[in-house]
C-alpha cells in the first residue's frame, strides 16, 4: 500500500489518513474531473501529479478552478470512467443538477454525481505566478460512489483517444496550429475503431465545439 505522503498529512488540527492510492490516484499525472466552488459549483478535467510521494496540481490563470482554488483552497478530484463527461466538463459549464454535496470541515463541497470515486483536497504552500497557478494536495475526505462502482471498465484505448483528441482540441483552440487537428483525427480513428458509443459520441461532440 502507498505510503500516505507524511509530509503532506498534518494540516492544521486535522489529520489526514486518506490513502489516495485507494481511490486510484497514484504516481504520475492522474487524468481526474476536478470540481470546485462552494457558492457556484464548476467541473474541468485536471491531472493530480504525484512527484516523489508529493501529490500536487497545476492549474492555468483565468480559469473558473484557477479562480476558485486561489479563492478558497479547496478542490475535488472526481475518478470519472465517462468520456463524452470529460469533453462536456472541458467545453461546457455542467448543469447544477449533475453535483452532489458533501459535508467537508463545515462546508458543503461538490462532487460529480457520476464520479465512480472522489477525493476533496486541501490545497496548501499555493504558489501563484503570472501563468499558473501550483499547489501541494493535502486529501481531508474521500468516498466511492457505489452506483458507479460495480462496472468498473479495464484500460480502454478509445477512452485514453478520446482524452488525447480533447487535449489537442484545447491546444488548438488557444494556439490554432494545424497539427493539433492531424492529431486530432487520428485520435478520432482510435476512438471509432476501439471505443464504445460513449467515445464515439464524445469524439461528435469534440467535432461540433470545433467546426469541423
């Protein structure tokens, strides 16, 4: 079992026994739905990195979770197995009624309704710069969602595409490089060929926020 970062897990007069392992964010960059705002709640796909047992976030300025982690230091990794979510989260504003609530040190946080796990971090020693925003996680609460929980896929190529092809999608959006649309397609041929219909109409929709 991972060690539970002993750095990271006292925080205040709270103690932190979250093994975030557990939840399924381990070493690397971790591909989450990231919710955040107590008042107006708001969903983005974010990496949880995981560096020499140091989880952390990198968040870029003038986005709605950049704003809302500097404003209130709190954000909530959702494990979500739902492509077509990821897409809609990085292009659209979700609907209030696709949040729940959890009660966190007297506040009431918002997860995903169709996250299979999810895990509210503390986010502390922030560092904000002209163009990013970084922060050390601390996990305070974590839970699964058993609705969700009982058909967990395996590694799923179309899925992975679908990710990818969003990525590049939001590269070419800010940059407008044609190479990000080669990549874009070839993604899409992934996604056609070994996703399901879950992929293949994420991959519509990525197509749609994108003209083509």
């Amino acid at each position: 079992m991972t060690e539970l970062f002993p750095e990271y897990t006292e925080c205040g007069s709270e103690f932190s026994a979250v093994d975030i392992s557990s939840f399924g964010i381990r070493d690397g960059i971790s591909e989450t739905i990231v919710s955040t705002g107590l008042e107006h709640p708001n969903a983005a796909p974010i990496g949880i990195i995981i560096k020499g047992g140091r989880p952390f976030v990198r968040l870029f300025k003038g986005s709605h979770t950049w704003a809302n982690v500097l404003k209130e230091k709190y954000l909530a990794a959702n494990i979500v197995y739902n492509s077509l979510l990821f897409v809609r989260s990085t292009f659209f504003d979700l609907e209030p009624s696709e949040f729940d609530y959890v009660p966190v040190r007297g506040l009431s946080f918002p997860i995903l309704k169709e996250a299979a796990a999810w895990v509210i971090f503390e986010c502390i020693n922030v560092k904000n710069t002209d163009q990013a925003l970084v922060a050390d996680l601390v996990p305070i609460e974590a839970g699964f969602n058993e609705a969700n929980r009982k058909d967990l896929p395996v590694p799923n190529r179309g899925f992975n595409a679908v990710l990818e092809a969003t990525v590049h999608a939001t590269r070419y959006q800010l940059s407008g490089d044609e190479k990000y649309l080669e990549l874009i397609r070839h993604y899409e041929t992934l996604a056609s060929k070994c996703g399901g219909e879950n992929e293949k109409k994420a991959m519509k929709l990525l197509y749609k926020v994108l003209e083509l």
